[in-house]
C-alpha cells in the first residue's frame, strides 16, 4: 500500500511503526475469509483490509477521528485470525493499537461510552474492586431486564453466579519445587483472573511443582495491561507493565528466572509483546528480556514433559482461544498435552474463530459478541464434549455463558489427569469419571 506520511510524521515512533504495516499491506482481501466481524456484519470496513484503509486516513492525514472510523474500529475483536491468514506478513496488532491510541487522545466520545470504559479500566484490573462489582452484579441481575442499556445488561447477565474465596495462593511468595528442582519459574496470577476463577492458578501451581518447578509469585505484579491497552488508554497499560517487568526482573537480578509463566492467553500475548510496547523506553532492555521469558503454561509443559496420564473416558471439546492461536501462535500444545493426559481431544468446525469475548468485547460489543458466541457453542456442542476446556479465562466466561456443558481451563484437567483434584466445575456432571 502506498503511504504518503511526511518526514516531521516518521518522527513519531509510533506513526513510522503504522507506515512500516501500511506499506506492507497489498489489498489481497485474504483476511476477510477469517474475519469474524466482516463474517458477522458483511461490511467491508468491518474487515482488516477496510480498517486498515479507515486507519491510514486517520493517521496520514492527522484528522480528528470521525464516528464511522471509531465505529469500525471499535467493532475489530483484535483476535488477530488476519495475521495468521494474511502472505503479507502485516502485523494488524500493531497497528489497530496505535490506531486505538490515536483515538482515545484525540476523539471526543459521547459521556455514557467514557463514563463505562472509565469504569472498566479502574475495575477489571483491580481483583479487589472487581469482587465488589460481581457482588453488585449478583445482586442486580434480577433487575437486567428494566435496565434500557444493552452494555449493562450484559455486565450484568456475564457475571458469574458464584464468587470464589479469595486465594491465597495468589499472595507474593515461593513455592518450592517437588523432589528435584528442575527450574524456577514466574507465575503471572493476573487481575481479573483472580477474581472470577482461583482454580486455574491453584490447579498451575500444583501441576508446575510436581513437575519440578519452584513457582514465584512476585511481589508487585498485577494486572498485564491488556484490558486498558486494547482500550486506547497507553499511560495506564504501560503503568501496569511496568510494575510487572520490574516485579520479574527483580527476580532475574536476583535468584533468577528460567521462564515467566500465563496461563491466561489473552495476557500472554500482550506479555510478549513487551518488548515492542516498550521500545523507546528506559525499560526497553528489560522488557525485551521479559518478553524473551514470558510463555504460555502449554508452552512450558511441553518443554519439561508431561508424564502419560492413565486413559480418562472423557471426551474433551477444545477451544482454541484466539490470542493463544493467532496472537502467540500456540496451536498444537495444548491438544497434545491433553491427549498425553488419557482424554479423547475433539475440535470443532471454524475453531480459527472468535468466540466474542475479546477482553472487554463482549461488555462494549454485546451485540455482535452474542452472535459470535451463539455460533461457537452451536460448533463446540456439536462435536458433543463431555467438558469443553480453553486456554483464557475470558473465553471460558463467555462460552460458560451459553452452555451447560462444564467448561474449564486446559491446566486444570492436566493437574487432575496428573495427581491433582477433580476440577470444581466437573463435580455433578461428570458420573464416574
């Protein structure tokens, strides 16, 4: 694609990075084959290639955003199934970002839209204050249907209907690994993770220790940054990466790290990304360095090996979530490990698809986001699962939502098939097994 951006524009790193992706685009339209949105809305500026030509006139020509542009961008899941599709190698990721943080600093959007992203970023992050928002959720899901606003009505209707206990697991501190220490690992608990489901760190901590592994909570980690990041809001995502690469290379400079481990993907793939987030920063090098060690639970397990599991008669559905396939390019670990754990691994049809939940999609986007859920569960309930497992709490929450098929996270049933406790959310429905 031709570009026609000044030189006083390069200067801008973030501008010169978009006019490195703009140029790389060649118009192909093979990315609107993969395009849930474009799929969904049959719009061409709903796909990569008409977002792509919005963005490029935003930029080169330094407009004030207008609402078809921030609509359509607004629309993009960011699940990046056009990476994946796309010969070109255009890094869209990249570019919707900055696109997303040209808009928020420059786009004036109507209060009720800032007054509800106001409120997602100083919630979600936060595992105490987002405990506080289930609970007020819990109690007013009764109510949803006299609330006129379609975005509260799905905050309302998301809401689990049981809060875990708080973990303390997820507190900072050391656990030593089981018999001979193989490696010493950072776990990332996350934020809103830690509210909604503290089985999945508990079950990752077990598994990793009895693996060898000594597991590190460090102390000042906290959310990734991915839910402000993904919403424009540049300052806040790189205040809360920032703590986090000096929490973990506080433990690289000290005992040291052989890995820092997610086992939430939708945090991992912004975790990777570190390095570029940060590249024109004091903290460059050691966010590099993080981003160098941050890998996906499966990632690890593969590397160290999981033992054989004794055959389980439980038919697994397996969800691919979209930043673990598309955004990290993790495909097959997953699958592999389960099926070296004793399950039968079934995938559905279309599982390079969104499921719509996309961090803070399904809340913004409630309408397109059902639409993309209704057609997941149709394709995971078809393969008939006795559990469907995925690799992102978001993703679990969101198809959870759908289905009374039991839904957990792919760590959870190695941890079981290897020594641990029966998942929590298999208890009742699974006879037997």
């Amino acid at each position: 694609m031709q570009t026609h951006f000044t030189e006083a524009q390069l200067a801008d790193p973030g501008t010169k990075r978009a006019n490195e992706i703009l140029r790389a685009c060649v118009h192909c339209g093979f990315c609107t084959a993969t395009c849930p949105t474009y799929q969904v809305l049959g719009d061409e500026l709903d796909s990569p290639r008409g977002r792509i030509y919005l963005i490029k006139d935003m930029l080169e020509n330094e407009r004030v955003p207008d609402e078809k542009t921030v609509k359509h961008i607004d629309r993009c899941l960011s699940c990046l199934a056009c990476m994946t599709t796309c010969p070109s190698g255009v890094h869209y990721m990249h570019l919707v970002d900055h696109a997303r943080a040209y808009i928020d600093t420059h786009y004036t959007r109507p209060w009720h839209d800032r007054a509800l992203r106001w409120v997602l970023a100083r919630i979600l992050p936060y595992p105490g204050r987002f405990r506080l928002a289930l609970l007020g959720a819990k109690i007013g899901r009764p109510f949803r249907g006299l609330i006129p606003d379609a975005r509260l009505r799905a905050m309302l209707e998301m809401a689990p209907r049981q809060i875990p206990p708080v973990s303390r697991n997820d507190d900072p501190q050391v656990f030593p690994a089981q018999g001979e220490r193989k490696m010493r690992v950072a776990l990332m608990t996350g934020c809103a993770q830690r509210a909604l489901n503290t089985d999945i760190n508990d079950a990752t901590i077990r598994l990793l220790r009895r693996l060898g592994c000594e597991v590190v909570v460090a102390k000042g980690q906290g959310c990734c940054g991915a839910l402000t990041h993904h919403m424009g809001k540049e300052a806040e995502a790189h205040g809360a990466a920032g703590a986090n690469i000096r929490a973990w290379m506080a433990e690289v400079n000290g005992p040291g790290l052989d890995a820092v481990v997610i086992n939430t993907s939708g945090c991992g793939t912004t975790v990777k990304d570190y390095g570029h987030m940060f590249r024109n920063d004091a903290l460059a090098e050691d966010a590099a360095k993080v981003s160098a060690l941050a890998v996906d639970v499966s990632e690890l397990l593969q590397r160290i090996g999981l033992p054989e599991g004794a055959p389980k008669d439980l038919r697994i559905g397996y969800h691919a979530a979209c930043s673990l396939q598309h955004g990290q390019k993790v495909k097959d670990a997953p699958k592999a490990l389960l099926k070296r754990a004793g399950f039968t691994v079934a995938e559905p049809a279309d599982s390079h698809l969104c499921c719509g939940s996309a961090g803070t999609y399904n809340l913004l986007q409630p309408e397109i986001s059902g639409k993309l859920k209704d057609r997941k569960v149709r394709t995971l309930e078809a393969v008939k699962p006795d559990v469907i497992a995925a690799g992102n709490i978001g993703c679990m929450m969101q198809i959870g939502s759908g289905t009374g098929v039991p839904v957990v996270h792919t760590v959870e049933l190695l941890d079981w098939a290897t020594g641990g406790p029966e998942p929590r959310a298999l208890k009742g429905h699974i006879g037997g097994a």
